[in-house]
C-alpha cells in the first residue's frame, strides 16, 4: 500500500480539523482528495507530509510508520500552491536545493536535475531565475524540484488554482503524462471538482473534517453514497427535489415530488416506509424533456455551447433544475415543457442526506 | 505619424499656471532647506584649508586659501589616527553583532513557535520606548565592575541593544510566504538554512540597509564612548575630536579638518549608498518595510 491513514484527527486548540480518517492508498496511484473550502483536505495532506502533527492515529508510507518521523525523512516531495521557489536561486539550483543540502556528488546532481529538466522541457530554462518564467513554467519548475528527489509519494496542494484555465487544461494533461511516466504515488488536493474526475484513480471526499466516500470518479459519480458527494461531484450539479414515497412494487418505488402530480419512480431495495419524506437527485443529463405527462417546468435560459445546451428550468412552485441535451438546437426559452427520468437514474436520499439503495 | 496626430488626448496635458507656480515655490523652498543643512558641512571645509591666521574674523564665503597644512597638523599631531582604528573596528563590530543577534532574534520570534514567544517581542518591543539615555548610569556601573572602562568591549556591549533592527527583520520574516518555510524543510533543511540560505538571501537591501543605518549610528556615537572611554589610545573620532583643542588649543582650522576627516567615510558611504541609505531610514523609521 503506498500510504495509508489509520484513524487519524488533527485539532487546532478546541477546533477538529480532521476527525478518524482512515483511508488506503495504493502504489502508484493519482488520489485526489476533494472538498469545499475548510472541509481539511490540505491539512490531510500536510499531514502526510509532517508539516502538521497528527492529533492522533497513524500515517504509513510504503508499510512504514512515518507518524512521528521528520517530514524530509518521510520520502514525500511536495509541490505548493504558490510554487514556493527560491527566487534568488537559478531554476538548476531550485531543483538542486534538497541534493546538495543532502551533500549528494556533484555528478549525481547534474544528472537527477538534468533528468527531470527534460522530462519537464525546462532543459532551456535551467540558468533562468523564476521571476523571469511564466506561471506554468514556475510550475514545472517545483514539480521538479519534487522530482529530483525521487520520492515515493508526490503531494500537490491545489497546484493549478494560480494559472489560467488554458494553462490549467495544459497542464492537468502533463502531469496525467508525469504520472504514467513516472508510476510513483501520487497526491493532489483540488477544491475542483473537474480537476478531481480528470485526473483521479481514486477521488477521496471530504466535508468538515470527515471523510464522506472514496472510490474511482465513476463510482462517485453514478453510485454517490450520499447527497453531498451527489452534489459535489459532476458539473453542473445533480438536481434535487424533495419527495416522499407513496407506493412500492418489488424494487420499484413511486415517489411524488412536492408542488407537481408528475410521480418518478426510482430502483430502491431499501425498506423505507411507505410515506417517508426524501429527496430525489437527478443529474442534468439524465432529465429527458418531452409532452405530458412530466413535471412541469418552464426554460427560464439557455445555454447552448454548440454540442450541448443547458436548459435553466424552474418548477411551478420555484424550484430550479438544469437539463442537459445533447443534439438539438431548437430554441425553448420562455417554454412550458415536461421532464421525465429513467427509474435507474433516480437517486433516493434520506432525510440526513444517506443514500437509499 | 497621422495615427499620433489623430490622438491628441493621449498626450501629457500641460500643467495649469498654479500648478506651475506651486511647484516653483516647492523647488525654492527645498533648495533653501538643502542650503542650511549643506552650509555647516560647506563652511567647516572652508575654514580647514585656510591657515589659522586667517580664521578669525574671516567673513567670505568663498575660499580664499587653499592649504592641507591643517589636515598635515591633524594626522601629525592628534592621535587620529587610533581613533580612525578604533572607530572603525568597534562600527565594524557592532554592525556585524547587533546583525547576527537581531536576526537570529527575529527569526525565532518570527518564526518559531516557543512558550513565551509573545512575551518577549513585547519587551522588546518596550525597550525601543526605553531612552538609551535613561540606561547610562546602569550601564556605566556595570562596565566599571565588569573591568570594561576604557577598553572596546566597553564601547561595543551597550551598543548591541538594538530593538528597530529585531523588528524590521521581524516585519521582514512574517512577510515571507510560510511555504517557503515549509519547502525548505521538505528538502531537508533546519532553521540555520532556512534562514542564512533562502529568507536572507531573499531581500539583502534589508541587510545592507540595517548595516548601513547601524554603522553610521555607531561611526557618529559620542555620547557613550565619551563616558567610557578616558584614555586616548580607545578613543573614538567623534571624542577623539574633544582632544583637539587640548593639542592645538583654540586652532580652528585643525579643529575643522578632524571634523572633515572625521565625517569623511560617512560622506563617502552615503555616496556611495545614497539610495540603500534612504531606504533604510525609511525602513527603520517605520515608513516602509
């Protein structure tokens, strides 16, 4: 396994950051760990690294307890948001800082910057000084600077959120590329959910603190244990509707949605009884528009990027759902139209946002 | 040539008669300010290569003799040449100390959590509203029972207490983006590299500026090396100088050409320095930084 996290909590005074997180990470791995803003995926991270002390639990790199270990013995190369490179250093002399701290030949750091320099196409770039390097290039540069140390985890803490989204698209690809290249383990902490789904082997999310669901992007996506990592994951964001079942046959369950006679139906095996308040969600691609019957909405806009459009909808009593289609181009702004869902695609979650299966 | 002439706003508009007139009377008046403060320095210059004859009385503005005699005297005859030594070496000494204590001070208040911690910026922090003069005494007292009158040591130790030069390195270290910090310690390095091998590097215009104000600071010391010092073998240039009218007595042209020898290296420093001068005055005056 190449890091796993066993119970781990970290508190700042009476604050927990992070509470009895355990999760597996394999060898040579993307993981991503994704989350709103404070939800503590880069405080995981940090802790990963030891720039921040586990409050408790255990933290395993390659097998190994690194839990009490200094951060520069743990094997972990970190890329930071801001790059963090010493400006009055050449880029050669960045990439070399942990080298030759380490006392390494002289020859062994010529030929582990130079090996990352190309790898990096920054064989050019080499005598520059970061202020004379675009964003991207920077970039590359601390990627480097992680590479010549050759670890065994890579941690990136939300390193594209400073270029542009051009640069951005770029760039996600290189380090797909450097992934595969280099087959080590890596880690990256996004806010992004986009980034986290193009990216990821395996996508851990996170809220307050708690890790909500791990698993491939799909997984997390099509089959969302929850209505938080429903609505996390996939842009735009799954639509919900607040429900309650009011018939069942077999695995089937009928569910009438508030404020519309329209009834979806939905594949759940779980016993909820007959009558319960849920909500249903319903990504924008699986809402298929049609005549009656169907819930009733009316395009309030639309957004046609050429090979889809999004439809912004609203219910009769208010309530906001964006469709997707794929193909068509007629113009339904202003329209009254009605929408209907395959059961299949219809997900039931309780009233604490679990979902029911 | 048409585009630029198609363009006429773009160009700079010609100042209005009272902004004209506002900065003719601002240009004058900075004139007239920089004329007194030169004057002293000017006259001082003047009188230095006159002989001592024609010193007194002696009116005109315009040099009207040009003699080194006086500074031939100067060197000859007054022990300046000791004091130049001794000024020099104790400057040197107490720049390179109080810059090597305060940044290790700032640095571990800056960056180093420790019991305490917020305490002790406090006193220092306190001790820059302290008055140096308000410490003599003690001091005084202290140097005699430590056996340090009359020697460096006794000029050098009060000197070190420098709290501006902990707080500009302070303000300094908490600007550096605590990633820095953290990538360093990644690659493998401890304080002493984090601090010597990125965040001084990072901006040596502080460390040449703090250098530059202390130096001058201790070049121009009278006050303390007068108390502590009575032999003239440990004087200083700016005591030294009080020696002069016992070697000459009433001789102003020598007493103004050790003046002159006297500022020498600090004109010559701020020539030299003259922008790294002004920032670290702004620096330390809490301007910038």
């Amino acid at each position: 396994m190449g890091v796993r996290l066993s119970s781990v909590a970290k508190s700042f005074g009476s604050f927990r950051a992070i509470e009895d997180v355990s999760m597996e990470i394999p060898t040579g791995s993307f993981a991503v760990f994704v989350g709103p803003s404070g939800c503590g995926k880069s405080t995981l991270l940090r802790m990963i690294a030891g720039l921040e002390e586990a409050s408790g639990g255990q933290i395993a790199i390659d097998e190994r307890d690194v839990t009490a270990v200094e951060p520069a013995d743990r094997q972990v190369a970190m890329v930071f948001q801001n790059y963090a490179l010493y400006p009055h250093l050449t880029v050669f002399e960045n990439m070399a800082f942990s080298l030759r701290l380490a006392r390494r030949p002289k020859d062994e750091v010529n030929a582990r910057v130079g090996a990352a320099a190309r790898i990096l196409q920054l064989e050019e770039h080499l005598q520059k000084k970061p202020s004379q390097m675009s964003g991207g290039q920077r970039q590359r540069v601390a990627i480097g600077r992680a590479i010549v140390r050759q670890p065994k985890v890579f941690l990136f803490d939300e390193p594209l959120s400073n270029l542009d989204a051009e640069l951005r698209v770029q760039m996600r690809l290189e380090l797909t590329r450097l992934h595969r290249q280099l087959g080590a383990t890596m880690i990256y902490v996004t806010h992004d959910q986009v980034e986290a789904m193009t990216l990821a082997d395996h996508i851990f999310v996170m809220k307050n603190g708690h890790l909500q669901q791990a698993g491939p992007p799909l997984v997390l996506y099509d089959d969302p244990d929850n209505r938080f990592v429903a609505g996390f994951i996939g842009s735009p964001a799954m639509n919900f509707l607040a429900a309650r079942i009011t018939a069942r046959a077999g695995s089937r369950v009928t569910l009438s949605v508030e404020g519309s006679d329209h009834p979806f139906e939905a594949e759940m095996a779980d016993a909820s009884a007959i009558g319960s308040a849920v909500e249903i969600g319903i990504r924008p691609e699986h809402l298929r528009i049609g005549s009656a019957p169907g819930l009733a909405v009316t395009v309030d806009v639309a957004e046609e990027l050429g090979d889809v459009s999004y439809l912004y909808t609203r219910t009769a009593s208010g309530k906001e759902l964006v469709v997707q289609r794929q193909g068509s181009r007629d113009r339904l702004d202003g329209t009254l139209v009605h929408l209907s869902a395959d059961p299949k695609h219809v997900l039931v979650f309780n009233g604490e946002g679990r979902r029911l299966r | 040539m048409s585009q630029i002439q198609s363009q006429p706003q773009l160009r700079r508009p010609a100042k209005s008669l009272p902004r004209r007139i506002e900065n003719a009377v601002l240009s004058v008046l900075t004139l007239a300010a920089a004329l007194v403060w030169i004057f002293p320095l000017y006259w001082t210059l003047v009188t230095s290569i006159r002989s001592d004859e024609n010193v007194a009385g002696n009116t005109s503005l315009l040099p009207d003799e040009f003699r080194l005699q006086a500074y031939v005297d100067a060197i000859l005859n007054t022990r300046l040449l000791t004091w130049y030594f001794n000024s020099v070496g104790t400057a040197v000494i107490v720049t390179v100390l109080v810059l090597f204590i305060s940044v290790l001070c700032a640095y571990a208040l800056s960056q180093i959590r420790f019991p305490g911690g917020g305490l002790l910026y406090g006193v220092v922090l306190a001790s820059f509203m302290v008055p140096a003069q308000t410490l003599v005494v003690t001091q005084f007292i202290l140097m005699k029972d430590l056996n340090l009158i009359n020697t460096w040591a006794g000029i050098i130790l009060p000197q070190l207490i420098a709290p501006v030069v902990i707080i500009v390195y302070k303000q300094f270290f908490d600007s550096v983006p605590k990633e820095m910090r953290e990538a360093v310690v990644l690659d493998g390095g401890g304080e002493f590299t984090i601090l010597f091998r990125v965040f001084l590097p990072l901006n040596w215009g502080i460390t040449t500026a703090l250098a530059i104000v202390t130096f001058i600071g201790v070049w121009n010391a009278f006050f303390w090396p007068f108390l502590v010092v009575t032999s003239e073998n440990m004087m200083t240039i700016p005591v030294g100088i009080t020696q002069v009218n016992d070697a000459f007595g009433v001789a102003y042209a020598r007493l103004m050409a050790v003046a002159m020898l006297a500022a020498l290296p600090v004109i010559i420093a701020y020539i030299i320095f003259q922008r790294r001068v002004t920032e670290a005055i702004m620096i330390s005056s809490g301007v910038k930084g």
